[in-house]
C-alpha cells in the first residue's frame, strides 16, 4: 500500500542524504543534514503549486512523481502526473528530481516485456523534462522487489541505469533487505538509494505509529556499514486504519 498517494498538497520527508563510511562506532555528523521532500501527487492543482513553493522554505529540494505503472495482465497502465513544468522551472531554477512507481509484478519471470515497458516509461519522463526546459538531476525506481528476486532485480537495474544516463539514478528500498546477500551487490548499481523506514502498522501495534524511532535507527546504522550513498524516507503524514478480527 503506497500512502504517498493519498496525501494531499502537501510533502512528505526524504531524509538526509548520509555521507558513509562506518566503523564499529557509529559516525559522528556535525551540522545540518539536508532534507528533501517527495511531492506524491498526480493531479496538479493551485494547491500543488502552492505546495511546491512553500516545500522551498523548508527543504533542500522537492522529489516530484513523474508517473505510476501498474498492470492489467501483461498490459501495462501508465497514469503520468500532469505536472505543471513552468511552475517546477520556476520554482526549482530548471532543475527538477522525478520518481517513477511501479506496481509488483511476477519478477523476473514476467520481466522481459515488462522491463522494456518501463525502460520507454523511464526514458519518456526525462525527455519530457527537457522538452520543458528542466534538467532532471536525479530518477527515483519505487518498485518493492521480492526479497528473493534481488539478484534478477540487480541485473535489471544495469540496463534500467543505461536508459536514463547520465542522470543520477536511485532506488527505493526495504529495510528487509539489509540482510539479504544480494543487497550489497544491489546497492552498487545505483549511484544511491532511499532506505524507507515507515510502514503500515499491522494489528494496532504501537497505536498506528509508522514509524518506530528504535528500529529505524538501528536500520540506518545497518545501512551505514555498507558505505554507499543513501538517504532516509521518514513519514510527515498519519493515517487512520480500521482492523477486523484477523488482524
């Protein structure tokens, strides 16, 4: 379940971008760690706008969603943001950061055509960019791989990287990965990656809570061992969620 997309006009955290580097004892950070923001909306209005430029006053930049895949069959279904590019010329100075979610899939066994649609979806998204006058510094994949389809996922990212570059390329990505032997070799494919640490609760654990402070920072200490560029997605939102008798 993807909340971003029932935000409203508003943004939601992107962490700090971590400088790595750990040892045995956690690294010590002096001054202000930047922040950015996702902007998680499909629909343009004023409100979104207007969003865009308050997000300027209190974030480092703004991660728009350029478009949504999901699947009908082996069909995909492409929802692309009507995004307002002079207001995002205007307010990011030309620059912008895009996002493309795509839904799970059966990866990799119905990979092949499916990969290719996203390759075209990905290349289609910054070139609309630059019809606008917008450089896009950084592409952002929101696809939750299988945990046991990571090695596939890696070899698909070489050619997924290869179809935007030079752009700076990102992942999303689980803290259940962290322990998985692939992730390392994952992690190296991209010139960084999102460690997304809110979560659905299940149960009424914690009373709705998305986020447990303890757990996230034991991920990030986790994350930081494997010295590669990442930043952290924090919730800024709540959600209300009913539960039946199965939890």
């Amino acid at each position: 379940m993807d909340l971003r997309r029932r935000l409203p006009a508003t943004i939601a955290t992107l962490g700090a971008l971590f400088a790595l580097g750990c040892s045995r004892t956690p690294p010590m950070v002096s001054g202000a760690l930047p922040q950015r923001g996702y902007l998680w909306q499909r629909d343009w209005t004023p409100a979104v706008d207007n969003a865009l430029v308050e997000a300027k006053q209190h974030f480092g930049g703004v991660v728009l969603l350029g478009a949504e895949i999901e699947w009908s069959g082996q069909t995909p279904r492409v929802v692309r943001a009507n995004i307002d590019w002079e207001e995002v010329r205007r307010t990011e100075h030309g620059r912008c950061s895009l996002a493309l979610r795509v839904a799970p899939f059966a990866f990799p066994k119905e990979g092949a055509p499916r990969l290719r649609a996203i390759e075209s979806v990905a290349r289609s998204l910054v070139a609309e960019a630059d019809a606008h006058h917008v450089a896009v510094q950084e592409f952002q994949l929101d696809y939750d791989c299988a945990q046991r389809n990571l090695g596939a996922y890696r070899a698909w990212l070489q050619q997924l990287r290869s179809a935007i570059h030079p752009v700076r390329f990102v992942i999303t990505t689980l803290p259940s990965w962290l322990d998985e032997s692939e992730f390392a070799a994952l992690v190296r494919e991209v010139d960084g990656y999102v460690l997304q640490v809110h979560s659905v609760p299940l149960g009424g654990a914690r009373g709705g809570a998305l986020c447990d402070p303890k757990r996230a920072r034991q991920w990030v200490l986790q994350a930081a061992r494997l010295r590669r560029p990442f930043s952290v997605a924090l919730p800024t939102y709540r959600c209300t969620a009913g539960y039946d008798q199965s939890g």
